[in-house]
C-alpha cells in the first residue's frame, strides 16, 4: 500500500477526506509534507472529544497533600543520595526535557532553549540546562540518558543547535531526540481545519502528551534497551533546576512511591501556581485559578497554609506506572480557540473570534492517574528561575539575578 492509500485510510477512518481536497494542486514537495503531516497526526482525540466534556471537566473532592519538608530530607539526604547514586550509576534513571516551545514571548524566533541569557558572553538556555545536569553526572560517574523532546516548529533548529555546540559537553551518544506528536485543530462538529492546501491545522498535544510521544517515536524501545526505570521530566524554562537530583529520586524510592514532584513554598497565598493535593483520595495539582479563598484560608496540624506548596514542573516518574496508565487515556483537555483556516473556496480566514477546538493532555492527569506522589519541598532560590517572559516576573531578568545569587556567572 503506498503512502497516499495508507493516508487515505486513516483519513477515512476518521471522517477526514476533506483534507485531500487540493491534493491534486499540490507540487510534490507539498504532496510528500501533507502526507507525512497525515501519518503524524494523532486524529484519535476527534473521537475522544465526544466522550469528553467540552468544558474543563469538574473537579473531584480536593484536600491537602503534605509534602516532605526540607527538614525530613536534609535529615534522611545521605540515605535519600545514596539510594539515587546507586539508581543513576545502574543506568535506572533517564531525563526528558520538555523543549518544543519557542521563544516568541522573549522576542525571538528561535526555539526557546536558544535563548541567550548571557551577559557578558553567550549562555543559552539550553547550556544551562545540560550543565545543570552535568553536576550529576560528574557527582555520579554515570552518563545519564538525556531525552529532549522537540516540536514540529523547532526540531531541526534544536537537533542543530546541539550538534553545533558538541552538545554542550555531553556525551552525544547519550542525547535522544523525539518530536512531540501534533494534535488536529477542529471546527466545533470536529472537522479538521486546514492552514492551508497542504496542511492541516495542528498544535502540540500539551505537556501531558511527553509518553505517549516517546513511545510512538521509537525512543521509548531505546529507553527500555538502555534499561531505564525512572523518568525525570521537566521543562525548558527554568534555569536553575537539579536534573535527575540524586537526593530527589532516592526520596521517591524509598518512599516507594509511584512518581514524585519538586515543589516550592509558595511566596503568597494567591501565587499562580499549580499546588500539589489529593483528589478523591489520590494525588492531583489543583491550578492557582481554581483556588477558593477557603483553601486559601486553610492551615495544616502546624498551623501552616495547608495548600502551600506549588508544583515547579519537575516530575519523577516511575516507567513502568507509566506503561500501565497509557491506554487508559488521559483527560482530553478540548481548548476553545481562534483557530485561521481556509473557507470552502480555499480563502485564508483569520477569525476574530473563537471558532473551534484544539486538544492537549497535560501532566498533571498523569500526575492523577497514578496511585501515589511524593511532593518534594526544594529551596525556592536554589532551584526556581522560570523564564517565561522578557523582562518582569519569571523573567530573563529575574532569573539572572537568581543565577547570580546562586554564583553562576553569566
């Protein structure tokens, strides 16, 4: 069966012929994309979308979760690094960097990660992360499997990137690239829009969609060759976080826990973080914006804000949980959007108001879907400096005076 016969297939299986519609105006460069793109594309969340509600799904009954506090792990570190060390050095712990965003919040073109922080000499955002890591491989002795997962927009760029800085000193034959899968824009009867003649309407499946990608790319097998057992994942964005923290992953081992999240105290009680709970009785984040002044209100048997502690975005997961919950699919979070499309005369239209859907999983369900979490208290200056905008709060700006602070020279 060619390509065009497989495409067609999946197409009609989903009730998309509609994107062959100028096929035959195509050269065949274009033809070759928009194939590929078919091939690529997860449809399956059109069929998902009727079982789910078109609004953010209610939530369950949320309590606190208590975290290990600084003072637990400082006392039980040597027991928590040694369990770690031991973990990394038998190869048991990989690191997935979460790095398909770009920089168009920052003023640049470019994929985030090639943000240049420096000051008095380049120092990209990418080079902090590997180096970040690399104080754990040298503490170790053990090369770390370094998963960077890249999107359709930036993954030549930063497969490039890489390969022009020799990877910042890591060892290349340890660095593994994977493109994040791509979900189809809809109308709202979930008819895919096209962006143009040969090209669908796509965004990336959202944060949550990391595995999933992972496994359908081919670098999940090399993963379990390698005979990786706990995934540490994290974003692109903050600067200053411990990549596979020896101290972090013994906790979550010892603890026997399914996962684990790096959180922060948070700075004020209405701070716009995700913070760390339990819902109907299992682990879960509730977002800052679901937050009732109750909750707010609440204090713990110490007298402590009982929702104190947000999520940084830096997760352990334990691979074969993951492996487990990954046919059991995810909340699918439906996102009404201005979506630009071509009109049935092949008219770009650029709406100025919502007009469909786009569809992603986010970490935190997958957070939900397993039995236990352990939320693992870190020290706010030492480990948290989101770059997120230019100047302002979790800014460049910030975050350069925290590296300071933390005696890294920029």
């Amino acid at each position: 069966m060619t390509t065009y016969e497989k495409a067609y297939e999946k197409l009609k299986t989903y009730g998309q012929l509609h994107v062959l519609q100028y096929y035959e105006e195509l050269s065949g460069e274009q033809k070759e994309a928009l194939l590929a793109q078919i091939m690529a594309t997860d449809f399956s969340v059109l069929t998902s979308r009727d079982k789910e509600e078109k609004k953010q799904p209610g939530r369950g009954q949320i309590a606190p979760l208590a975290a290990m506090e600084l003072e637990e792990s400082g006392a039980r570190k040597e027991e928590f690094e040694r369990l770690g060390l031991e973990a990394i050095r038998a190869g048991k712990v990989g690191a997935v960097l979460l790095a398909g965003g770009m920089g168009t919040r920052l003023g640049s073109e470019d994929p985030k990660g090639m943000y240049d922080i420096g000051l008095t000499r380049p120092v990209y955002i990418f080079e902090r992360i590997i180096r970040n890591a690399l104080d754990v491989v040298e503490q170790s002795g053990a090369w770390i499997p370094f998963f960077v997962m890249t999107s359709d927009k930036n993954h030549e760029a930063t497969v490039q990137f890489f390969r022009d800085h020799a990877c910042f000193g890591y060892r290349e034959e340890y660095v593994f690239f994977f493109r994040q899968e791509m979900a189809p824009a809809s109308d709202y009867d979930g008819r895919v829009y096209m962006e143009e003649k040969g090209k669908i309407s796509t965004s990336p499946n959202g944060n949550g969609g990391w595995f999933v990608s992972m496994e359908r790319s081919g670098v999940g097998e090399k993963m379990r060759t390698l005979g990786v057992e706990w995934l540490n994942v994290f974003a692109v964005d903050n600067v200053l976080q411990r990549i596979a923290d020896p101290c972090f992953v013994g906790a979550v081992i010892a603890e026997n826990k399914a996962s684990g999240s790096k959180v922060v105290r948070k700075a004020a009680p209405d701070e716009k973080v995700g913070v760390m709970c339990l819902e109907d009785g299992r682990p879960s984040i509730v977002e800052y914006y679901e937050l009732t002044r109750g909750m707010m209100e609440a204090k713990d048997e110490k007298g402590e804000p009982a929702y104190n502690f947000g999520a940084i975005l830096n997760y352990l997961f334990r691979v074969r949980d993951l492996e487990a919950i990954m046919n059991n699919h995810l909340p699918l979070h439906v996102v009404e959007k201005k979506i630009p499309h071509l009109d049935e005369k092949g008219n770009l239209i650029r709406p100025e108001e919502p007009n469909g859907y786009k569809y992603e999983q986010l970490v935190l369900d997958m957070v939900h879907e397993l039995d236990s979490c352990l939320p693992y208290e870190v020290v706010r200056e030492k480990e948290f400096a989101p770059i997120k905008n230019k100047t302002g709060v979790d800014s460049v700006e910030s975050a350069r005076a925290l590296l300071a602070k933390n005696g890294i020279e920029l």
